[in-house]
C-alpha cells in the first residue's frame, strides 16, 4: 500500500492507495497549518481504515509547483518516512495530479492546469493530449489569470484552484475555454499516489538525498 502526501498549496491532502483502490482519502483546506495537521492526518487516515505504517510500501509525495514552506513540509516529512522505515520514495510534479484528474476530450486536446502562485497569479503547466493521456509540455511558468486567457487561442480545458473572480475572466473565453466543475478542479491526493504507483510498479524511486520541490519563482528546484 501506498501513502501520497500533498502540501503543494493551503489544500492538504493524504491518500493510501494498494493498486486497485482508493483505500482511503482526506483532503481538506488547511491554511497555512501543514506542521500541525500533516502527522496527525496521517494518523487518523490509518486508523480509519484499521492500518498502521507497517503495512505501506512506498512513500509518494506532490513535488509543486506551490507554496515555499508547504512544499518544503511535505517533502521532509515525506524523506523522514521514507528513510526512517527504508521505504521508497516518489515524488510526483503538483500539476501532473491536477491533469490527470481531468477527463480527456478531443474537442479540447490541450489542458492549462494551475495553482495559485500568490499575489494574483498562477502557476500553469500545459499539456497536450496524446494517445489518451495528457501529456505535459512546456515547463510550467507563472501568469495572471488575463494573461492565461489571453495566451488561450484553441480549444484548452483549464482546471485546477481558482478564485471566483478567476473564473469569471477565464469564463469570458468560453468559446475557447472549459472550465470543470470545482470538484473536478479540487485537488485529489488519490492521483498523486496512482501516478506514484505506476513508477513504483516499474521498479522506479527517488533518492531522498536529491529529490527537491519545484519552485518556479527560481527557475530551477531547490534542495530540500
């Protein structure tokens, strides 16, 4: 079984998923608290579902793009479990989940996926569809909302977390422009852990010593 964690933004999230099924889901907004929730979370998730930590096998983590102290958070308390109990260890790119959640359609083979970057904007990654599956392409960057809808020339899905006045500009561009609903945008630790698994199924893990969260405002990751 394995356990996803998501502290990308003041969403957080924890999952354990064995291949087959969602075994168990939390997510919640949580502000700006992810030391005090995180540990305690994963608690009460293992124990809703009579588990306990002996019974997980890897660790998947949500790498950002997103919030400077939430993502280093996440990503050490992922390393810390990992290490300590020898497990291996998965990180998983923020906007590959947010994609991933949505459903594809010819008739919008292109999909911005987003997450609030602070100040007004947003972290966006594109992705192209391709045999079925989104597929990502340029490296993420940040924009404004109007910015984004005026790069927006074909038929794009966008979701992810977005502002009611976010919305509302995008909207404008319905012609272009699908918009889920906010519980297909509302992000899922569920999808970080299947991405997760499938690397983990080919044999795949990250070393903790180098894995690093995604920072867009510096071009290039961080060390943890």
């Amino acid at each position: 079984m394995l356990l996803a964690l998501d502290t990308s933004t003041e969403r957080i999230g924890v999952a354990l998923y064995d291949g087959t099924r969602v075994v168990a889901e939390c997510a919640w907004q949580g502000g700006r608290r992810h030391t005090r929730q995180l540990a305690p979370l994963i608690h009460e998730v293992l124990s809703r579902v009579g588990a306990s930590m002996d019974e997980v096998s890897g660790i998947a983590v949500a790498l950002g793009p997103g919030s400077f102290t939430g993502l280093r958070i996440g990503l050490a308390f992922a390393k810390g479990l990992a290490v300590g109990r020898g497990l291996p260890l998965l990180g998983v790119p923020t906007l590959d989940a947010v994609a991933a959640a949505v459903p594809p359609t010819s008739a919008f083979p292109t999909l911005a996926a987003v997450l609030p970057a602070g100040r007004g904007r947003l972290a966006v990654g594109w992705y192209r569809l391709n045999e079925g599956t989104w597929q990502p392409g340029q490296a993420p960057e940040i924009l404004t909302a109007d910015t984004l809808a005026q790069r927006i020339h074909n038929p794009t899905v966008v979701c992810g977390e977005l502002q009611a006045e976010e919305r509302r500009r995008l909207a404008r561009k319905y012609r272009r422009v699908w918009l889920p609903s906010p519980a297909t945008c509302a992000r899922r630790p569920a999808y970080v852990a299947e991405l997760a698994w499938q690397r983990l199924q080919a044999g795949e893990s990250d070393p903790a010593a180098t894995l690093a969260p995604i920072y867009l405002h510096t071009g290039t990751p961080i060390p943890a």
